[in-house]
C-alpha cells in the first residue's frame, strides 16, 4: 500500500496538463520535520511549466523552481519524509493520503467537476496575491495588519494569508464578472472580528473597481459599534454593519452573495438558508462547531457496522462534523448550486478549515441530489436542521 500511494501521488503531481497544486503537511508520530508544510504548484517561466516548491517553517518560506524532469526527484524526495498528510488537487478532483498514528495509509481519490480548478501559474507568489502590502495598504493598516511602516506585523502574519486565501477561492468561482458596471451586495453573517468583511470590500471595491455595498451582520452590539466607527474615520460609506440576529436580517436589496465564515453551530445554516431563500447567486460559508447533529445521533441506533468509530468520542464528533457538511452542500446542489467542498486554511491554522462554495447555476429539483439525500436522511436517522428552516416551501424536494 505505501509503494502504491506514493506513485499515485507522484502521477497526480507530475501530470502537466492537470496538476493544480500538491500540500505536504503535519508530521507522523515520533517524527520530526525540518518543514511545517512544503506546497507544489505549476507555475509558468518564459513560457515553459515549471514547478514550484515552497517550503514553510514557522519563521520563514523557500521556494524553488524545477523542470517537470528535475521536480520528479524533489517529489521522491518528499514522500520520504514523515509528513502525515499529503492533498494533491488536480483539474478532476483531488487526492488525499493520510497517515494514521500506527502507520496505516489511508487513501481518498474523489472525482469531481463541480468546480473544475485552474492552475494559477504565475511566477511571482507575491505578484499573484489578491492583496498585497502595496496595493492594500490603506486597509492593511486600517485593520491593523501592518504596521505604520508599511510592514505586516509578525502576530498577523496567518491573518494575511488567510485574508489572501479567503479572497482567493471566492475569486475562483468567477462570479465577479458578472458583475461589471453594476452594483453588488454581499453580506456577510457572523461578521466578528471583520478581517474579512473589510477585505471583501476593499478588494472589490478599489482593486475590482466594483460598484460594492458589503454589510456584516453580528449579534454582538458591542463589535458592531466599533466597526461602524471604523468604517466612519475611512470614508468607506458602502461597507456598513447591522447588529442582530442572522435570521432576523431583512435587506433592501436582495443580496447577490451570502457569506459565513466561522459561524458557530446552527449559524450556518440560518445563513444558508437566507442565501438559498434569496436565491444569491453565490454562498460561500466555512462552519465553525457543529453539535445539532450530534445530538440527534446520540439518540438513535448506531449503525452496526460503524459501532467502533462511536466507540471513541472524537471520531463520533468526526462522523457529525462531516454528515453536517455533507447535508449542506447536498441540499445546495437539491436547490440549484453548483457545489464544492474545499480547503480554506491549512489545518495547522485552524481544524475547522472547511469551506463549501455553491454558485447558483440552475433552478431546484437536482433528481440525482434528492435521491442521494432521502438515502442519507433514511441511513442515519436523522433530519438536518436546514431542512427544518427552509420548511414548508422546500418540502417538496427534502
């Protein structure tokens, strides 16, 4: 099996007409790693693909460039180090191997052209970043990312890159462009800190050049007052805040995207419910804790064959983290999003490093999903509680 995974890893990698990008990350029990994470991608240099490597500690990253011919080694290479996990991304789906702690492989090869990737092969790292420290300084210091001299703080650091990555897979799903010369409105639920908020707006607003209008949405009054006072010494008078509840936002406008970013529990699924209510023609959200589920399922009968996950708390907590995300991107392909479930921060940022990205692209009643889900409904014996919100008027197809 090991034989096995790593030339399944290094086909993946090493196939220039699909490869994305490849993630080496965490380290095997009693190992160590001179890296925290090596990442590959293709990257184009005077017209030939080449291969980027860059490798991440904890103070630094170093990043090389190879031929396909030189990088097959550097891929050898890596797979002989104790990284614990390995994620290769390519214009069909995606790859992931894991290693448990006693050393067992676990492969997950998925097929899928929900969002088909495209490799990003400009050269330059900080060339391709949405925000960078010259063209976002005014937000950078605004928020407290970068310091009077013009320098990202070393606390904020992850924050940056996050913010990037953030900006990054929204871009992704192309939506922007349908959007020129006409206004735009997101909201964005659970707001909190409004890292992203603020990013969201100064991204479209000064670097697309959109005619934006962002509103975030928190219940904590408190938070709300000061990024309204914020957003006053800034002038940017098309980025407001709204405190209350997320099922209680009623806008003027119909928003066209709905955005969740770590809303805790069911938050996120009132937010996707006033996304697929308003048929936004884009939801992004990234779930934070999720225990509605959990407990329905300690109250029905395990499946038999599965008794030994449940026999230890975290994975049980696993299995209910996944099924709740696998219900939500299910019903949003049911209701007419294209849907793909992603990575939105390396897990040694945060474990809860999800993202479900649903772009509207056909009216409700996806046969295959409605199938797919009443066979999932009926497994495990539970009903998930968006379905519960969406209620009466989405019956018909849950």
């Amino acid at each position: 099996m090991e034989q096995d995974y790593k030339k399944l890893v290094q086909e993946h990698i090493l196939n220039r007409d699909s490869f994305v990008r490849a993630v080496f990350s965490g380290q095997q029990k009693g190992s160590s790693l001179e890296w925290v994470k090596v990442v590959l991608r293709p990257v184009e240099i005077k017209d030939v693909i080449n291969l980027q490597f860059s490798y991440f500690d904890e103070k630094k990253d170093i990043t090389k460039n190879y031929s396909f011919e030189e990088a097959a080694a550097k891929v050898d290479q890596l797979l002989g180090l104790p990284f614990r996990n390995i994620f290769v991304e390519d214009g069909s789906g995606s790859l992931q191997v894991n290693i448990s702690k006693k050393g067992k492989v676990l492969v997950n090869e998925v097929k899928s052209g929900v969002l088909p990737a495209i490799p990003d092969l400009s050269h330059d790292r900080q060339k391709s970043r949405l925000l960078t420290t010259e063209n976002a300084e005014p937000f950078l210091k605004a928020v407290g990312i970068m310091t009077k001299d013009g320098k990202i703080r070393a606390d904020m650091q992850r924050k940056f890159k996050q913010i990037n990555e953030f900006l990054r897979l929204v871009d992704e799903t192309s939506v922007f462009n349908n959007f020129k010369g006409k206004p735009i409105l997101i909201v964005d639920f659970g707001c909190g800190s409004a890292h992203l908020t603020f990013a969201i707006y100064y991204y479209l607003h000064d670097i697309l050049n959109l005619d934006a209008h962002v509103v975030g949405v928190d219940i904590k009054a408190d938070l709300i007052e000061h990024h309204q006072e914020k957003v006053k010494s800034l002038g940017w008078d098309q980025l407001t805040f709204h405190a209350g509840m997320i099922s209680d936002f009623q806008p003027d406008v119909i928003p066209d995207i709905v955005l969740a970013l770590h809303a805790c529990d069911t938050a996120t699924d009132d937010a996707l419910a006033q996304g697929i209510r308003w048929n936004s023609k884009l939801i992004v959200c990234a779930p934070c804790c999720q225990h509605e589920l959990q407990e329905q399922l300690s109250h029905v009968p395990a499946p038999a064959p599965l008794l030994p996950v449940f026999h230890h708390g975290i994975l049980s907590e696993r299995v209910g983290d996944i099924l709740t995300d696998t219900f939500r991107a299910t019903i949003l392909r049911i209701m007419g999003y294209r849907t793909d479930v992603t990575e939105f921060v390396p897990i040694e940022h945060t474990a809860r490093n999800l993202m479900i990205r649903a772009v509207k692209t056909s009216p409700a009643g996806n046969l295959r999903s409605i199938e797919e889900y009443r066979n999932l409904k009926a497994f495990w014996q539970v009903i998930p509680y968006l379905e519960r919100l969406l209620g009466e008027p989405y019956a018909q197809f849950l």
